[in-house]
C-alpha cells in the first residue's frame, strides 16, 4: 500500500523524501506532491523553476533490499514511464531528450530527478518528477526553452490525473527490473 502525502509548499519533494526517511524512518513506498517548491532541482542541482497550483511537482519513494542499482537503467526507464502515462492520462505525445528530460515540440516540460541511497543492507530510490501542466506563460530564458501542456494544446488539466497511474507503473516496472 501506497502512502500518499501532499502539502502546499516544500522546499523539495526529492529533499523532504530523504528527511522522511532517514529521520522519520518512513515505511515505503510514499509519494510526495506539493503545489509549490522553494528549492526545486533536477540533475547537477540545476534550480527547478516552480509556479503554485500549476505543476505536478512529485516524488516516489521506495526501498530494496541489497539490489545494486543502475542508474543508467533506472532513469531512462522512468523517464519511459513518464512518457507512457502522459500519453495516456494527457493524450499528449512527448519526446525523450535523454536521459531525464521530456520535450513538446523542442521545448522540456518535464525533468526527472532519480536519487538512491543505501543504509546496511537497505538501498532506497526517490524518482522524482517535475512536469510543466497549467503554466500560461514562461519568463526569460525558460520562454525559450520551456512549455506545458497548457501552452501546447490550449486546455487546462488536472494535475493529479498523473498521480496514482504513474505510481502504479512506477513501483511495478520497477520490481521488473531490479
């Protein structure tokens, strides 16, 4: 069974994921979204740009006992996972720029940010997700490089439609390969 936490504003899903359970001792598997992110980061702790209520801002964690993992197997995976589900729950097609980020017409709306660690014989993978849903405009660079679903299709979305579905797939594709 799945825990599922949200909260209207964390510094970082990914972040308050490892608080959970190094100091908490959170059982697994748990998902964490949030409207808002103060400190949001992909890959290389590149800042993750965070606009309220527009956003799936998410993370999955789960744990395994003494399994080595690969991220060069993991991330493009997940971000195949990503892919699957938006095409299915947003009936939008999107393209991977390997290995974590997803593009509309050239432009990311969507990183992924895929994080193990190992304590003794426990090792425990956080994926975590930020996806460009309902943002109506981009500022600076971003209006370059930057979209959402929003702008590429002119509809508004749920951005919880993507929750449980992709955690679904997530955590069983996952015990597929490891």
């Amino acid at each position: 069974m799945t825990d599922y936490l949200h909260f209207s504003e964390l510094d970082s899903t990914n972040d308050y994921a490892k608080q959970l359970i190094f100091k908490e001792k959170k059982t697994c598997p748990f998902v964490i979204t949030t409207d808002f992110q103060l400190k949001g980061r992909g890959t290389h702790n590149k800042f993750w740009y965070s606009e309220r209520d527009t956003q799936l801002l998410y993370s999955l964690t789960t744990f395994h006992e003494s399994i080595k993992i690969d991220p060069r197997i993991i991330i493009p995976h997940t971000a195949n996972c990503v892919k699957q589900m938006i095409k299915s729950v947003y009936e939008t097609d999107v393209e991977i720029k390997e290995p974590n980020d997803l593009l509309i017409n050239g432009k990311k709306c969507a990183g992924i940010l895929v994080e193990s660690f190992s304590r003794g014989s426990k090792v425990w993978i956080i994926f975590g997700l930020g996806l460009n849903i309902n943002n109506d405009y981009f500022d600076g660079d971003l209006k370059y490089n930057a979209t959402s679903l929003k702008i590429e299709t002119g509809k508004t979305y749920d951005r919880s439609a993507l929750i449980y579905p992709l955690t679904e797939l997530l955590i069983q594709s996952f015990n597929k390969i490891v």
